[in-house]
C-alpha cells in the first residue's frame, strides 16, 4: 500500500479497527478514512454508497460486525445476521462500483465445522456442521467471504478475508453478559478481588481448548497481508478455493487453564468453580497458520504479556 493512499477502516471505534489505526499511523499511514456510527450507518446501502463515491478510498479494510460471546449469540440470532449481512454487503458491493485497488474482509474462525480437524486448515471451510451457539454469525461471514470470492473470479476484484482466531486486548467488550471469554474474565476475576468473592464461576466445563490472538497482532498481520507484492497477494486469489487465510498463533490451552491465568495475573486468591450446566460451544478450536506464516508473518506477543497490557488497559479506563 501506498503510504500517500486514502485507507478506510471500517469500524475504527472497535477493538480490531482501533487497532488497524494505530498501526496503520505507525507506519506512517495518515489518509486514514473513518467514520462513526453516528455519521455513518453501514447498514444503509444508499449511505454506504454516497461515502464511497464522495471519499474515493484505495483500500478497505471491513472490520465493523456486530460481535459477541456465547450468550449474545444465543440472545440475539436475528441481529447478528442481519446486522454482519447487511455490513458487509453493501461495503464489499460498494467498494467493487468503485473500483477498489484491495479489500480485506475480517471475519473469525468460528466459521469454520464444529468438529473440524485440528489444527483447521482453510480448506475445512464448508465441510461439516456449525457450532449452534453462533450460527447466524458465522453464517453471515460465511456469506462474505464467498461474495469477495465471486467478485474476484467474476470481476476480477482483489479481494481477501482473514480468518483471525479468539481475539483480546485493548478497546474490548467488557459487557457483563455480551462479552467475549477473555473480557469476561478479566471482570469477573477483578469484581471478585475488589469485592474479596470466595468464588468465582466460570461457564462451561473448563475443557474446551482454544487460542487467543492480541488484537495489535491481529492488526499487524492484516497490514502485512494487504501490503504484500502483487504476485504474493494473488496466490491466495485462488479460483479453486475461497480467498481466505487465517490469522492466530498456532498455540491453544483449556478455558481452565487460561482462568488459572487470568486469575494469579489480576491476584486473585479465591476458588474458581465451573458450570457445567452452561454451553462449552466448539470442544477445540486451533488454527493451522502455515500459510500466513509462510508469507511472512508470525505473532509476536505471549499470552501473558498481552493479557497484562490488556488487563492495564481495562483499570485506566476505570472498568
């Protein structure tokens, strides 16, 4: 990317556009286009397709989407799919009337079958059944990830999708009930410790296995990919295969376990008990990363480290 181009980031208030930004303005990046909810409603066609035609932007990065944890999912199917649906379909439809040079769709690795090998490659996409908690979801990123593929087979367009895995850090959902596991951890186990809670609970059994990605990551890996020379972004142009990659670490642990660390890292002294009696969802979720990997990409920040910077986020913000 051009460091003098107009660069849209769709979602810049949320934890991965927030994120985007900054990196982008580390780089050197400064036509950055955004806008708020206030300003902008993407899920109006006609809105969407006013700002593209006024601002003009080279590159898209969609990173709005109406997102949430096992509970949110399960309340709120109907807005989850007609919001994410809606979004994406009339930014990716824009950004092709207006030529757009590259876009880069950012979905979740809850796409993927419930029961897929592990790690999950890309190709397991659409080859069993999905998780029930977040279907309408994973549905409607599904959908967007096979609009880029279309456009790109049949218009020629430059169009990707990056998979992340679980992701945490600065800029996150603290919501009570709406949040994702991290994020709810981290309120959980400092409510507790302000408030001296001989307990705490945690949902689910503490078996199921997953991996975390630090949103700056996330956000770096997603510049390096749209930043890639021609012939290395097009080899994931596929017309075989969707246009997508995924984005983690390669590295997954139990819910119990990461509760265990979430816990001593806050200096929480209680008990942590599980309930069973709540949805696990996928049993393991670990991505295959060996083909960002082999573009050039790792992730840089231990689970640790990242949830400390996370945590210390959350107490300036007075959470």
């Amino acid at each position: 990317m051009e460091h003098e181009a107009k660069i849209y980031v769709a979602g810049h208030r949320g934890m991965v556009g927030g994120a985007l930004a900054r990196n982008l303005l580390s780089r050197g990046y400064e036509n950055i286009l955004s806008r708020s909810r206030a300003e902008l409603d993407l899920t109006r066609q006609a809105d969407v397709e006013a700002f593209f035609s006024s601002a003009k932007p080279d590159y898209v990065f969609l990173a709005a989407a109406k997102v949430g944890g096992i509970f949110a999912n399960n309340e709120y199917p109907a807005d989850f799919i007609y919001e994410n649906l809606a979004i994406q379909t009339n930014i990716i439809h824009a950004a092709w009337v207006n030529g757009i040079k590259r876009l880069l769709l950012l979905g979740s690795s809850c796409i993927y079958p419930k029961l897929s090998p592990q790690p999950i490659r890309e190709e397991y996409l659409l080859t069993d059944s999905l998780e029930s908690t977040n279907r309408p979801y994973a549905i409607a990123k599904i959908a967007g990830i096979e609009m880029c593929w279309s456009l790109n087979r049949q218009y020629g367009t430059r169009y990707l999708a990056a998979m992340p895995t679980n992701l945490y850090g600065p800029g996150d959902n603290y919501h009570p009930e709406n949040s994702h596991v991290i994020p709810a951890l981290i309120r959980k186990f400092h409510e507790a410790k302000t408030s001296n809670a001989p307990t705490v609970s945690v949902w689910g059994s503490g078996t199921p296995r997953r991996e975390f990605l630090y949103c700056d990551d996330l956000a770096d890996a997603c510049i390096h990919l749209m930043s890639l020379h021609d012939d290395s972004f097009d080899s994931m142009l596929s017309t075989e295969q969707p246009p997508l990659v995924n984005v983690g670490t390669g590295k997954d642990l139990t819910i119990r376990e990461l509760a265990q660390t979430v816990g001593e890292l806050i200096g929480y002294n209680g008990e942590i008990e599980f309930d069973s009696s709540k949805p696990d969802g996928t049993p393991r979720k670990l991505l295959d990363v060996s083909l960002i990997q082999s573009l050039g990409w790792s992730a840089s920040t231990g689970l640790r480290d990242g949830l400390a910077l996370t945590y210390q986020e959350f107490i300036d913000r007075g959470q």
